[in-house]
C-alpha cells in the first residue's frame, strides 16, 4: 500500500449535491495537469455505481449490470486490498470526474496494472491522460516498479488515446477474449516501463504548482 505524507495533503472545495448543498471536502494526496486524486472511499461506491450504469461505460467497459449493494461491497473489498490504491480522480473544484486505480502491485517483479473510468460527460477534454500520467508518476516515483500496465477494448479509442498520450505502448492483442452484447471483443495489451517513463519530456507530478491547468 503507498503511503503519502501528510506534506502532500490539502483540502479542495466540495462540489455541490443534487439537493443544492456542499458535498464535504476532500483530501487530495497527489496532482496532476488540472485534475487530483483523493483516495476512494466505500461511501463513493453510489457514485461509481452511477458510472458503470451509464450506457457508455457498460458498453466500452464491458460492465455486467450490477445492484448497489454488490458495489459497494466491491468497493469495500478493494479497500482492504494491499495490493492496489483506487483514487477518484477530482477537477479543480472538487468535482469527482473519475475513478482510477493502481492494482496487481508486485513488488518483487517491479509490476503493476492501471485501471481508469472516467465520468462520460467529461470526456474528450484530456483528464485521462492527466490521470493515467499522474497514476505512472506516483507508481514509478514512490515505488519501485518497472512496468506498468494496462488493457482495453481495441474498440474503445478513447482509452487507447489516453493511454498512447501517456506514453503506453501496445505490445499484443488477446484475440477474442469477452463477450460484450453478444460480440465478441480484442483486448489490447498496453505497457510502459520505467526507462521509458524516465524518457518521457514532461513536469512529473511533484514538479507541478497546485493551480496547474
């Protein structure tokens, strides 16, 4: 599990609730270029489980419908994983626009696998790509891993482009791996690895202001 320092932590304005009030304030433990991550807590899961509701994510994710009750206790699960860190990915303002994930951390072999769904109404304005660079920045700058990984539809342009914007490249296709709507659908099979990260030509996350657009 990555431990933060209380140095990196603030508060961020709530964002405002369906019935006019203030959603509380939440603790940001890392940035990136306009977006933050708080950690994702078990009272989220009504959140995520309006995300995977959403036609666009069910059918670019691939999500069996799920109740509330079983995320949730999904959501309570990862939380007592160490072997992953979930995040909400939040703009500014508080606003929740996503949920991304660190998981299958091995220490030993120096691996890693990102997970990331982002919010449909705020896609196509690069918060992935500030996410997923944000995430590589945390898992090679605060541990020692080699390579990171990821894997999505070969369909689904807009995490492709996220990841491709980040960096990862894509090594293979597991041909005709799930079913989706009865279709049949690839997975492409991402990575970046440490050198590569090191290569890259941007602020890492630690090297960004906090009002960094």
């Amino acid at each position: 599990m990555i431990e933060i320092g209380t140095a990196a932590e603030e508060a961020v304005a709530g964002s405002e609730s369906e019935d006019g009030g203030t959603e509380p304030l939440r603790t940001v433990c890392w940035r990136g270029r306009g977006i933050a991550f708080t950690p994702l807590d078990p009272d989220d899961a009504e959140l995520i489980h309006g995300w995977l509701s959403d036609p666009v994510i069910a059918r670019e994710v691939g999500t069996w419908p799920r109740s509330l009750s079983a995320v949730r206790g999904r959501v309570e699960s990862d939380h007592e994983d160490g072997d992953r860190d979930d995040f909400l990915v939040l703009l500014p303002d508080g606003t929740p626009v996503g949920h991304i994930a660190l998981t299958e951390q091995n220490l030993i072999d120096g691996s890693a696998a990102i997970t990331l769904m982002l919010d449909p109404g705020h896609r196509g304005q690069g918060h992935g790509t500030a996410a997923v660079d944000a995430l590589v920045d945390l898992g090679f700058g605060e541990l020692p891993l080699h390579r990171i990984e990821a894997e999505t539809h070969t369909t689904n342009s807009a995490a492709r482009g996220a990841l491709a914007g980040a960096g990862f490249v894509q090594e293979g296709v597991r041909r005709s791996t799930c079913l989706h709507r009865g279709r049949r659908y690839d997975l492409g099979m991402h990575a970046l690895l440490r050198d590569e990260w090191e290569a890259l030509d941007r602020p890492r996350s630690w090297d960004l202001p906090a009002d960094t657009d």
